[in-house]
C-alpha cells in the first residue's frame, strides 16, 4: 500500500498483512519519497511505485525490524541501486551512509516509531 498519511508503527503492525511475524517491508522512491508498505515481497512494491512515478529508477527498500525496533537496508531493489553506484558486490545490502540516512528521513516521516 502506498502510504498518503503518517501511521504509527503500532497501527501499522496491528492492521499488517503480517506476512512476517518479525518485520515489515517497504520500498521508497527517493526523489519523491513515495513509500510502499507491507506487502508480501519487495518487488510488489516497486511495481507499485512505478504506477504512481511512472519509472523503476530510484527505488530503494527495507525492513523495518519490529523488536527490537529497527531498519534494515537489505532489498531486491537495492541492488540495482548498487549497481548504479557501482558497488556490485553488496548485492541488496546498502552501504552509503548518505543514501541511508537520507532514506531513514523519508521513512521517519511517514512510519511513527
């Protein structure tokens, strides 16, 4: 589900698909900061994204860890992203502090943790 407001981590888990019992992954366009969210797999989100911005570029996905609470910034689509960057051999782990911390801002403004 493409999130249009924030939501609380507590709401969100109460009314997940609960696909994972200790996760919940989401996938966010970048420029935009466009965030998909629990769904079963990553790339249901980029396909979701890509219908709302109408490109599969600067898609960049995770999981939020759910206890302890946390993020982390291993995806199918991240490994494009590395590519791209040319760092091939982190696969779907990302590893710039940059990207991270500005991805983590996007999150943070809309899952309320």
């Amino acid at each position: 589900m493409i999130l249009k407001n924030k939501i609380k981590l507590d709401d969100l888990t109460e009314n997940s698909n609960n696909f994972y019992l200790d996760r919940i992954k989401f996938c966010i366009h970048k420029p935009t900061g466009i965030v998909s969210i629990d769904e079963e797999f990553h790339i249901d989100m980029e396909y979701e994204i890509c219908n709302e911005v109408g490109t599969m570029s600067d898609i960049y996905g995770g999981d939020i860890l759910l206890d302890p609470v946390g993020i982390v910034w291993e995806a199918h689509p991240n490994i494009e992203r590395n590519r791209e960057a040319g760092i091939p051999s982190n696969g779907r782990l990302l590893t710039d502090e940059a990207i991270i911390n500005e991805l983590t801002e996007i999150i943070k403004k809309w899952v309320i943790y």
